[in-house]
C-alpha cells in the first residue's frame, strides 16, 4: 500500500482541545458581534455566499432575456428595460460575481492551503467584503427603479456618455468603479500571503498549484484593473465636469475608451479563468488519486497566460478600423495564447489518464469543465482569426462563444469546487444524489442554451436587440435556447436547494473525507478559525499524501505556533523563496471598523451617484476617519516582548523592517498596482495625439511658465532627501527628528504643489474645450493628488512618531510613506517633462 | 539593487514573458504611430520604418531570450535529476530540486517566449501595414 493510498484510505482521530490561550485569542464574538470578526475563514465564507447571491441576482436578469427573446415579437420588456437588463446582467455576472468570488476562494481557501492562520492584512479583507456587500447591492438595485446602466457592460461612448441618460452611467461608474478599488486591496492582501505566509519548507517549487493560479491571477488584476479605474475616473469627469476625453466634437476619440476597457477586459476572461483552473488543477489529483501531471509545465502555462493575456485586448476591436498589421499581432497573440492553454488541458488529460477516476459530483462538474471548455476555446481561436470575426463580430456567435469560456471555464469548476469544499465550511456532504440530479440539468441546460447561439450568430441575428421578426430563420433556435435557460436554471434551483438544506441535512463530513493530499484537508472538520492546529514542515505539493501521519502530528501540536502564550492572534511570516521561518506577525482581532468604513464608503460613492455631493461629505468623512482611526493602531507592538520560541527551538521576532516585512511587500505591490493606472493615463495622453494633426491640437497655444515648473520640480527632487533622512532616523529610535523631517517634506510638497496649481492657471488651457487641456490638467493633477496623499501619510505618520515611546523602531509606516512619496514625486516630475517637453518634439 | 538574474530570483521565471511583452508594445506601436502619422513613407537602411523596427527588436529579444535560456539550461543541467529531492528533508537536496524547478520553468517559459515573439512577428512579412 502506497502512502497515497494509505492516506486515501484512513480517517485520522479527531484532535485534542486547543490549548486555552491559543483558543480565546482565535475565539469568534458572538451574536451580531459576529459581524466584526475579521478572520479569513469568516469574512471567506460570507464573501464566497455574497458572491452566489449575485450569481442568482445576475441568473435572473438572464431568464429575463431568454423570456423576451423566446419568441418573435415580445413585448415582455420595453426597449430600454431590456438594454438595462442585459447591461445588468453582464456587469452583474462580470464584477459582482466573477470577479470577486473567485478573490472570495482564494481567501477562504489560501490559507488553509498554505498552513498559514489567516492572510496577513484581515482588517483588509473584510473592508474589501464590506465595501463590496453594500457597494454592490446599492449598484444593483438601480435595476429596481430602471435607473441602471443601459449601454453594455462595457459602457462604450457616446452611448454611455451621450444618450445613456442621468444616474445609469454613473451608477456603473461609481458603483462599480469602487468595488474595482476593493478589488485591489484584495491583491495586496492575496499576493504578500502567498509571498509571505506560507508553511515551513512550502519553498517555491512546493507551493500548492493552486497558489501559483491566483498569483497570477491577482497580479492581473493589479495590472487590468487600474487603466480601467482611471478610464472610470476620465468618464466620470466628462459627465460630471465636462472636460471632454471621449467627445470627438471636443478634440476626444470614443475608441480611447475602448482601450482603456479592453485593457482590462480581455486579461479579466483570464482573471476569471485562471483561479478556475487551479481549482480543477487542485481538485482532480484527488479524484484519479495521482499527483498532478507536469506541474512545472502548468505553471508555465499559468504564467505564460497571464502575460499573454495582456497582447490580446485588441481582439474586441477587429471592427473599428484599425491599422491591418496591427489587428494582426492581436491576432497572432490571440492564436499563442492557445499554447499555454492546450498545455494545461493535456496535463489535466495526462493526470486522469494515470489514474483511477472516482466518479463523484466534483469530478463530474470537471469533465463538464474539460468537454464545455475545450469547445469555447475552440470558438475563441476562429474569432482571434481576424477575417472570420468580422463576420461573427457583434453576433449571437460571440454570445455563445463568451458563455461557453466563462460557463464553462469558471461557473463549472466553481460547482466542482463548492461541492468539493464546502464540508470545510460546514463539516457536512452535500447530496451526491441531488449532486449528480444538478449536474446533467445544467450542463444538458447550458449546452441546450448556448449551442444554438453559434447557428443564430452565424444566421446573422446581432447581439443586444430586444426582439426579432419571425422568418429569419431564427424562431425555433431562440425557442431552444429560452427553453434550455429554463432547465439550466431548474438546475441551479436543485443544487441551491442541496447547497442550502445541507447546512442541516447533510450526513457529518469524515476528516478529509475525499482522500485529499492537500493541507487544508490536514484539519478537523469543520476547519478550526485558527486555521491548523499547528504549522507542519511541508515537503512536497500533497504533504497528507506524502505522510499520512500529518493530520496526528498537527493535531499533537508537533508542528510551530502550537499555542500562543500571550494571547495574539499570530502567523509566521517566511521567506519568499525558501520559505524560511523569519519572524511572527502579529494579527488584529475582531473589529467593527472595517464594517462600518466599508458602508460609509459605499454609501458615499451611492449618494455620489446622484451628484449629492452635501450628502456625500458625512459618510466620506466617516470613512476617511475611520481609515485614519484604523491606520493609527497598526504596528501594534506588545510591550516587553520582542521574540518568543515558537517550537522546535526555534525562536522568531515579532518585528522586521525593510524588503523582508510584509508591510513594505504591500506597498510595493500598491504602487506597482498604481503605476499601471499612471501607465493608462500617459496611454491616453500619447493616444490622443496620434489621432490629432497637430499637437498642441486644435489651434490652442499652452503657455507654461518655465520659471514656475523649475522651481516646482526642483522643491519636489528636494523633498525626497527629508523623506529618507526621516526614514533612516526612525530606524535609529529618534521619533522627534523623524517627525520635523516628515513635517518638512510635506511643506515642501505643499509648496512644489501650489507652484504647479499656479503653472496650470497660468496656463491658458481651458479644460472643459478641448482634450488636449483636460488631457494636461489631468496629467498633473492626477500624481498632485498622490502627492497630496503622500503628505496626510507623511503628517499622519509624523504625528504617530512624535506621541509614542521613544526608543523603538517603528519604521513601518515611516518606510511606506517613503516608498509612495518617491513614487509620486517621480509621477509628477515624468509628467511634467511630457506635458512641456511632448509638444516640441511632436 | 538585487541581481534579476540570481540563481534564487523569482524574476528568472519571468525575464522571458517580460521580453515577449516589451517586444508586443515596441511592435504594436510603432505600426500605430507610423500608421496615424503617416510615416510609411520614412526608410531606415533601405528598409520601411515599420520593417525595420519589428525585424530588429525581434532580432534583439530572440537573441537574449535565446541567451537567457542558455543560462537556464547551464543551471538546469548539473541538478536535472534533482526531481525527487522535492520531498527531501535534507536543506542541501531541497534546494536542489528547487533550483532545478526554478531553471526548468525559466527554460520553458523562454522556448514559449520564442515561439510567441517570431510568431508575433510574422505578420510584418505577409500583411499590409496600415
């Protein structure tokens, strides 16, 4: 008998009580107090329940299209309820459902799967969940008062800007807009955990498959997301302010919008995508009881799309008359992108070939997952072929194509993987019987639904029209697919019904009862809020199948961090390479700040909306204190206690400084992040002058006053000594000389700021005329904006400096604040050198 | 400034993907600049703007990313059968089967990076420019 059998094949003994102190300080509050605990396994499940709540919100949007289109000439939904309710459902399914649930995964499940206790930043986690629970439901409901978006989910100029409307463009705007914000905390938080938090010995080449997915994935995000925040942030201000971006009356160009978006879009199908297939990558070893196939291979793969993804965004844009040669290297990309993708698909083959298949639900809603998937791949390489999509642009082609890559690359491994994890949640099964039943309903549903698009696309029926007239031979496939949406959804109904009563009924989950080899199956069911009982050394990507003792010895506290003797929440943090134990953080307990700043930044952006601004300002106001409230007790340091032995002899220091703390990790993952949104901005600066004749266009002179922009830059390259100096003060325990430097560098910002406002007024640019000025304006307002955050962090962590203890080496915050200010000082400077210098050499 | 090219740097993984993606953007605008400004017309060695421009950088990039798997493979090759140290216990072995994996995924992720960046390329010899 193998290890892997073995393991497969024995349930451990249920563990021992927790030691005392180990329990209270992982002890969740009770009654509503719940609502502030901020641990991973908490605020995962109810982001993951949050996130199936959109998935039925956004499904029933989709019955509501199917009904329309079931027959020639329904007037079930008027014209502009039906453009509301399919741009509803396309951003509902998109950003209130894709995107965060498989963020929600990767919380709940990383670090279970890593042997670490919780994610680094909790308080994090949960404001992001907040902000997108009310953030989310308030942009939602606009559906309600048909006051929703109605030009797409892509909301494309001038649709979306011209004749969209009041409120339904801003409410996707603003309401979205701000949960993509929230997304990118849940990037810093996801990618320092996968960095910086992992089991003793889970070097790189060990890390579970999964981790190296949402590594990737959440780095796309990084990257995708910011052009598309700042594309939010340049409509917003054409409708609110109206400074033209995308007005070609004005010197704009609508297409700039569509690369913004599509920057975005087309890695957001992988962003999607990829998680997924690290979940089938996770999932299916367990059931052909085998290792994965190739695991240097898929990470590879993994990777290699992540990059590639990046070169394709194009493809959405065949049709707008771009230049020949250009749509062809979208279309050669869009054709490479199938190797990394065939790779995975022949390592998953490969994995079920080595092994003996265990035909339960996960493994069925996986060959659902191959079989679906491999089809709209397919699809995607005839519309990457750029002649045969300008025939099936715009079509029920593309409708069916899209639902197959994303149905069947994600919702299919996501009902694999609830199936699979959920008794972690709940410590019960959920019905194989009612398991098989949803199964077959949705994916003879689905393909019922979705298959006949490809013939109507290819008859010629375009996307987005509220109804047909019968005799195009279109009747009887819309009828199919009406019809197939319906047992598509009866099958929905079925596993909610299982997903929902097992909670009660399910029969008791045995410890890993699938036979797993991976960590987060090592504990008790279901899984403890500490985590693992204690943190094993891990050798290899299956530690339970490598030593099928592993559960005991964790439960026997043989592994570090068995206790905590005085009482904190802690993780190890280790090294990124060799994971190499280095020091414990120490983790924040439950608070309510994180809830209640997640609804007053929500409701802000809502009030928002409506161009309330008045009403805005309580709950913004509320927010940023809370911020500011919150941001003032971090760098807790227990009095007394520097280190401590966390087992095996091995004593580790609650605090680091520099590269190696998790703190600096994060910022630098933030401002890379950041750079991506500068990156978008200087796209649309330089996009706009190719589509001008002359730059500065339009017959508008800029006068900038050389004089003024010396000054302004040379007190900005000034500013970044103070900064240092105080950060290297801080490192030597002298809290009152970091202070006065901090204090200096913010006045010489303040200072450098005013001399470039003034450079602007003097500037004879109107912004609300033409493109070029509010391109210029934005181009030094956007990083004066990330100076003035820089000096609220500078006074902020000047003032935290001057009240505390002297002596101690806080250097966190100091450090952090150091990393932005250079940052933005070297935005601000790269602006104004393209803003003065551009117009010459053009 | 730490070494990109450590044995130990993550960044090994993806030098070449980073490579491919400076090549897409040097390519991607330069047509798009050329087409919008009407720069056909310009020839560099007796070469249109645009051809020269993608025939170089293609060049260029093939030739590092076929340096850099050099260097992956002269890492992989002395520890290619470090494979079953992954379980090992012993730090000396560990660390062999991961630099083993961290010069194999550098090495495959710089054949793909080849394949796409030639591939990208390709049409410049067969498609009209504007």
């Amino acid at each position: 008998m193998t290890n892997i059998d073995q393991a497969r094949t024995t349930t451990p003994p249920p563990p021992g009580p927790l030691p005392h102190n180990l329990a209270t300080a992982w002890a969740k509050p009770k009654g509503w107090r719940q609502l502030t605990e901020v641990n991973n396994t908490f605020i995962g499940a109810m982001y993951v329940g949050t996130g199936l709540l959109f998935l039925v919100l956004g499904g029933v949007l989709a019955l509501l299209i199917r009904w329309q289109l079931a027959v020639p000439g329904n007037d079930l939904l008027t014209p502009e309820q039906y453009n509301q309710v399919f741009t509803m459902h396309g951003t509902t399914m998109m950003f209130l459902f894709a995107v965060p649930i498989v963020e929600a995964t990767s919380v709940y499940l990383m670090p279970l799967q890593l042997g670490a206790r919780d994610l680094p930043f909790p308080r994090m986690s949960a404001y992001g969940f907040w902000c997108y629970l009310f953030g989310g439901l308030m942009a939602y409901s606009s559906i309600f008062w048909w006051i929703a978006p109605n030009s797409g989910w892509f909301v494309y100029p001038p649709l979306s800007t011209d004749y969209a409307g009041d409120y339904k463009t801003d409410f996707w705007l603003l309401g979205i807009g701000f949960i993509e914000i929230a997304a990118i905390a849940q990037v810093v938080e996801v990618v320092v955990g996968i960095m910086k938090t992992r089991a003793v010995g889970m070097s790189l080449d060990r890390l579970p498959i999964y981790s190296w997915y949402v590594l990737v994935t959440v780095l796309m995000i990084g990257f995708g997301f910011p052009p598309l925040i700042l594309g939010d942030i340049l409509m917003e201000v054409e409708r609110a302010a109206g400074w033209p971006f995308f007005d070609p009356t004005r010197g704009g160009d609508p297409l700039l919008w569509q690369h913004l978006f599509w920057f975005f879009g087309h890695p957001e199908v992988y962003i999607i995508f990829l998680p997924a297939a690290g979940l089938v990558s996770t999932i299916l070893p367990t059931f052909v009881g085998r290792p994965l196939v190739g695991y240097t291979w898929v990470v590879l793969a993994a990777i290699a799309t992540g990059f590639l993804s990046f070169g394709l965004w194009v493809h959405h844009m065949f049709t707008t008359g771009l230049p020949h040669l250009s749509l062809s290297f979208f279309s050669a990309a869009s054709f490479a992108v199938a190797i990394p993708t065939g790779i995975q698909v022949f390592c998953w083959i490969a994995t079920i070939w080595s092994g003996k298949p265990v035909w339960k639900v996960p493994f069925l809603y996986i060959i659902g997952f191959l079989f679906t998937f491999v089809m709209g791949g397919l699809t995607g390489v005839m519309v990457a072929a750029v002649p045969f999509d300008w025939q099936a642009h715009d079509s029920y082609f593309i409708v069916a194509h899209l639902h197959y890559v994303l149905i069947g690359g994600m919702v299919f491994p996501l009902l694999a993987a609830l199936y699979y994890y959920l008794p972690l949640a709940s410590g019960r099964m959920m019905s194989e019987r009612l398991g098989k039943l949803s199964f077959w309903l949705i994916f003879l549903g689905f393909h019922a639904t979705f298959f006949p698009m490809h013939v109507t696309g290819l008859l010629g029926m375009p996307r987005r029209v509220y109804t047909y007239p019968a005799g195009f031979g279109w009747d009887g496939l819309n009828l199919a697919s009406s019809l197939g949406a319906a047992v598509l959804a009866l099958g929905f109904v079925v596993f909610f019904y299982d997903l929902i009563s097992h909670w009660w009924v399910g029969p008791k989950a045995k410890r890993n009862p699938w036979g797993a080899g991976t960590l987060e199956w090592a504990s008790s069911l279901p899984s403890p809020d500490t985590g693992v009982r204690s943190v094993p050394r891990v050798t290899g990507h299956y530690p339970i199948w490598d030593d099928p003792d592993l559960p005991g010895r964790i439960d026997r506290g043989e592994g570090l961090l068995a206790d905590s003797p005085h009482g904190f929440r802690e993780t190890i943090r280790t090294g990124t390479v060799d994971a190499r134990p280095e020091q414990i953080l120490i983790l924040p307990g439950p608070t309510a700040v994180p809830l209640v700043a997640g609804l007053a930044t929500a409701t802000a952006f809502i009030l928002a909306v409506f161009h309330l601004w008045l009403w805005a300002a309580p709950p913004a106001a509320l927010a940023v204190s809370l911020l500011l409230y919150w941001a003032w007790h971090t760098e807790f340091r227990p009095e007394g206690v520097a280190s401590r032995d966390v087992g095996d002899g091995m004593i580790l220091p609650y605090y680091a400084t520099g590269p190696r703390s998790h703190a600096w990790w994060a910022m630098v993952v933030l401002v890379v992040t950041d750079a991506s949104a500068y990156g978008g901005l200087l796209f649309s600066y330089l996009f706009i002058w190719t589509v001008s004749g002359s730059w500065p266009p339009g017959g508008l002179s800029a006068t900038f006053d050389g004089t003024l922009a010396l000054a302004g830059a040379g007190l900005l390259l000034l500013s970044v000594l103070p900064v240092r100096m105080a950060v290297s003060a801080d490192r030597r325990g002298r809290p009152l000389s970091t202070a006065l430097f901090l204090v200096l560098a913010s006045l010489l910002g303040a200072a450098a700021g005013f001399l470039l406002w003034l450079l602007l007024r003097a500037s004879n640019l109107p912004a609300a005329e033409h493109t070029y000025a509010a391109l210029v304006w934005m181009m030094l307002l956007f990083p004066l904006g990330h100076v003035a955050l820089g000096m609220v962090m500078a006074l902020f962590t000047a003032t935290k400096a001057a009240v505390r203890p002297r002596g101690l080496a806080w250097s966190h915050a100091v450090a952090n604040t150091s990393l932005w200010w250079q940052w933005s000082v070297a935005q601000l400077l790269f602006s104004l050198a393209v803003v003065l210098y551009f117009p010459t050499l053009a | 400034m730490a070494n990109l090219l450590a044995r130990d740097n993550p960044f090994t993984i993806i030098l070449a993907p980073i490579l491919w993606s400076l090549h897409f953007l040097v390519v991607y605008c330069t047509n798009a600049v050329a087409c919008a400004k009407g720069w056909g017309g310009v020839t560099v060695l007796g070469l249109g703007l645009v051809d020269f421009t993608v025939l170089a950088a293609t060049v260029v990039v093939l030739v590092l990313l076929a340096g850099l798997a050099g260097l992956a493979w002269s890492r992989f090759a002395p520890v290619k059968d470090a494979r079953d140290y992954v379980h090992e216990h012993d730090p000396e072995l560990a660390r062999q089967a991961r630099q083993r994996f961290m010069a194999l995924a550098g090495l495959l992720q710089c054949g793909l990076a080849f394949v796409a960046t030639a591939f990208v390329a390709l049409p410049v010899l067969l498609v009209p420019k504007c």
